[in-house]
C-alpha cells in the first residue's frame, strides 16, 4: 500500500513538473497582465517630405536617424532652371515699373522748355499783329490804304491768336501725364508681372525643402545625383506626436474603455509601464460581419483603440514594437 502511495506521489511530481516546462516554453508568466489587459502594437505615423517639382537631388542634408527641428533644411533639387526664370521674371517687372513712372510723367524739361519759347515767340507775332492792325486801320480812316490791306492784316491778327491758343495748351499738355486709361493698362502689367516673379521665387522655394515639423528621419528614399519626380516623397520624418499604440479590446471588454482613459503600456524589457492615454475607439468591430451575433461569435469581436502619449514618452518607443495595454491602470 506505502509503495501504491509513492508511486502516486511520484507520479503527480512529475505531472507538475511537466506542466511547469510546457509553461515556460509557452511563455507562461504569472507576473503578466492580467484580463484587463490586451494586445497591441506601437503605430507611426509619418510625414513624406516631397517637392512639387522635379529634378536632379543636388543636396541630402540630413542622414537616416538624425533629429530635426522645424525649419531645418532636409534636401535641395537642382534649380538652374527656376533662378532663371526668376531673374527674367525681375528685370521684366523692373521694366514694367519704369514704365509706369514714365507714364506718370509729363514731357522732359528740354521738350518743356522748347514748346515754351514756341509759345513765346507766338505771343511776340500776336503783339506784333494787333498794333499792325492798329495802324492800318487809322490809315484807313485817312484813306490811305486800301480795306483790302486792313483784312489782310486782321487776318494775320487771328492766325498769330489762334496760334498762340494752340502752343498754351501743348505747353499744358507737355506738363501733364498720360492719359488715366494708359496709366491704368500700365500699372495692371505691372502687377502682372509682380505675380510672375512672386511664382517664379515659390518655384525657386520648393527646389530646397525644410522640416515642417520637429522628429525623427525615420528614412531617406533616394541619393544624391538621383531623379526625383514631382511629388515624390525624398525625405520620411517621423514627429514624435504622431507615435501612439494601436491595441485590439475584445467586445466584453470594450464597454468599460472611454476616450482619455488612463492606461498603461507594457514594453519588453521595460521594468515600467509607459503611461498614455485613449485617444480613439474604433465604432466596427473587426475580423466578424456585422450580424446578429451568437454568444460564441460575440467572444471573437475585438474593436481597435488607440493610445497617445507625451512627446518624452512617445520618443521612447518605436513603431511595429509588440506591447501590451492595461486598460485599468
């Protein structure tokens, strides 16, 4: 019977310590997350850097894990092309402003002064002519001239007036500007090319691209001297806002998560959880049609939610590292 009895006992050591090696080669811990805790992953999402034209990458300026700041210069393309287009762009903008200064101006003071002593001499010969007539006109009285000789000299009178009349008003004319329709036709292409210019410097712009956003350089997709089409990403950044944790909450479970929810994040190798937050929770069950569900099937759903953190936090993990989520820290 005693020996009935050992070979029990004997046997049941051996049961556990069977099960004790199964547990350990299926990764058992009993320090593990309990219930309350699902799996997840850490999530990036990333920021392609890309100019809208193309060309030859002159310039890499960062290299593959640097940190950047917003502003910092990250690649630059050839642009030979746009700085001259720009530099047309300004001298025909220049152009088009002298233009309208001139057209805002009377004539020069040379042509002024000329059409003024024109007018001068127009005034003398008026002089001259209406005391010419004066005197015809008392000879006539005395019946030594002719009536004939009379008109001849009042004729000449009235061409010296209107002649006169007319070099005033050139000489006003001479002073004035243009017309205020040309003046107008003139400044409007002066803007115009004011928009060529401010289009030909955004072209110049886009051929060197900056940081839009302080993080990581997570990936450079191509080397220096290479082709880069328009819109293609050459830079892919990484900001440290944009790390959260995606993890999958089985449907028993999803009604007692909240968004801004605290919770903890377990990593490997991190004797501390992270903490973060619940910043969305999926409306759709995943992996099952939506369907009047039997108790089995309802065992299956689990619904995505996603956890932010702060930036000192989020530098500290990195995307597609497996983690676990403790929804009631």
């Amino acid at each position: 019977m005693s020996r009935l009895v050992s070979v029990t006992y004997r046997m049941i050591l051996l049961s556990s310590a069977a099960m004790t090696l199964i547990c350990l080669l299926l990764g058992c811990d009993r320090s593990s997350p309990g219930s309350d805790a699902v799996q997840g992953y850490v999530e990036g999402e990333f920021v392609y850097i890309a100019a809208p034209l193309s060309g030859r990458l002159e310039t890499l300026l960062v290299q593959r894990g640097a940190q950047v700041k917003a502003g910092d210069p990250l690649f630059e393309l050839e642009n030979i092309t746009e700085k001259t287009a720009r530099d047309e762009a300004q001298l025909r903008l220049a152009q088009s402003r002298a233009q309208v200064a001139d057209a805002k101006k009377g004539k020069r003071p040379s042509e002024i002064t000329s059409a003024a002593a024109q007018m001068n001499q127009a005034r003398a010969a008026l002089q001259f002519s209406e005391k010419e007539l004066s005197r015809q006109e008392k000879l006539l009285g005395d019946r030594i001239v002719s009536v004939q000789e009379v008109e001849r000299i009042r004729s000449v009178r009235d061409q010296d007036r209107q002649r006169v009349a007319q070099l005033e008003a050139d000489l006003g004319t001479a002073r004035l500007a243009s017309r205020s329709d040309q003046i107008a036709a003139a400044e409007a292409n002066m803007r115009a090319q004011e928009a060529v210019v401010a289009r030909s410097e955004w072209d110049v712009g886009q051929k060197r691209q900056t940081a839009p956003v302080a993080g990581l350089v997570f990936d450079t997709l191509y080397r220096r001297g290479e082709w880069i089409a328009a819109g293609r990403p050459a830079v892919v950044l990484l900001p440290p806002q944009n790390i959260k944790v995606r993890a999958f909450a089985a449907q028993s479970l999803i009604s007692k998560i909240h968004t801004g929810d605290r919770v903890k994040v377990i990593v490997d190798g991190k004797s501390t959880p992270f903490t973060g937050s619940v910043t969305f929770i999926s409306p759709q069950a995943e992996f099952t049609p939506p369907v009047i569900y039997s108790k089995e099937s309802r065992q299956k759903l689990v619904y995505m939610i996603e956890v932010g953190f702060d930036q000192a936090t989020a530098v500290q993990l990195h995307p597609g590292q497996p983690v676990d989520v403790r929804l009631t820290p």
